[in-house]
C-alpha cells in the first residue's frame, strides 16, 4: 500500500493556486454579500414570528422545517455588483467588509435592502481607493521636483558650525592670552593683589 496519496492532504488544489488576487476579491465580497442576504432574511423571519406569536399567542415555529431563501439577487443585479467587485483592489477587501458588518449591525435591514447598502458600502471604498491614489500621486510629484524650483525658499544667512566669529577659551589657551573680561551679567572675582 502506498503513503502518497496521505501524503498529499495539505497541497492546496490546482483552482485555488490560478486564481488572480481580483478573482479571489471578487469571491469573498459575493460570499459575504450571500451570507449577509441569509442573516438577514433569518432575523426578519424571527421578527415575523415573535410578532405572529404575540399576536396569536400560539408557537408553532417547532413544526416549522428549515425555510428555502424567499428573495435572491436577480442576475442583472448581480453581475453589476461583480462589476463593482472587481474594481476593489485586494487592500481594501478587508475594510470593505468590515464596513459592510458594521453597517448591517447598526442598520439591521430587511433582506431587499442588503444589496442596496452593500453597493454603497462599494462605492464608499471605490471613493477612498481614488482620493488615496490621487494623494500619493501628488506626494510622487512633489517629491520628483527639480531642485532648483525650491530656490525662492533658500535662506539668505548660512550656518557653518566649524568657521565662527566666537572667540573660546581654548583659542585663548592655545595664544597664552588672559581671557576676556566676564559678561556684565555675571560678577567678577579677582583675588587681591599682593604688593
């Protein structure tokens, strides 16, 4: 009996090493646009039912089997938000889904209006994509200037730390000169002359 077949359990299948980045953000921004749609319709079906067993005073929700999925995308629909989908760069995958989740916790749509704000969520994210792609394009300008351009801001005073008018006590040491008289604010101390 041969191993390799065991051996050969964590190789990843051939479909998922040929896909592009832009396919694989296309697949997670519609399986999360899918599982969304689900969680939504789930919780409309509790609010209907809470409401129903309030109203009737009966639940009947333990005879009920698992429903089939009342409202799916139409294909027109879909393929403009695969459209959408694929102009998301794989940066912003993340935060575009992040935003998505945070809107349908705030929001709590019903089912038909998932699609509607998940294509705002995109647009929002294809906005960020331009303004920051418009920024760095002016940084790289600005940092690809010629030299010369700056010359109005050029400073008129040069600093040049080794070649200085200030005298120092080693330049007096080194002449074998008294030193200066102190500054006016500080006192001077002589110690009294003998004669």
């Amino acid at each position: 009996m041969s191993l390799i077949p065991w051996l050969r359990w964590n190789e990843a299948p051939p479909r998922l090493l040929s896909r592009s980045p832009a396919e694989m953000v296309l697949e997670t921004l519609m399986m999360e646009l899918a599982g969304q749609m689900r969680e939504a319709e789930r919780q409309q079906r509790e609010r209907s039912n809470a409401v129903r067993k309030i109203c009737t005073g009966v639940d009947y929700s333990w005879l009920a089997s698992a429903p089939r999925p009342t409202y799916d995308l139409s294909p027109g629909e879909r393929l403009q938000l695969e459209g959408v989908c694929a102009k998301i760069h794989p940066s912003y995958c993340g935060p575009a889904i992040l935003r998505f989740r945070q809107l349908m916790a705030e929001l709590e749509p019903e089912v038909q209006e998932v699609a509607r704000l998940f294509r705002s969520v995109l647009q929002e994210v294809l906005e960020r994509m331009k303004q920051e792609e418009e920024a760095h394009k002016l940084t790289r300008q600005w940092s690809l200037r010629p030299r010369g351009s700056l010359g109005t801001f050029k400073t008129r005073a040069r600093i040049s730390p080794f070649a200085s008018d200030i005298r120092t006590i080693s330049e007096d040491v080194e002449r074998d000169t008294p030193p200066p008289p102190r500054a006016w604010s500080m006192p001077e101390f002589r110690a009294p002359k003998e004669d």
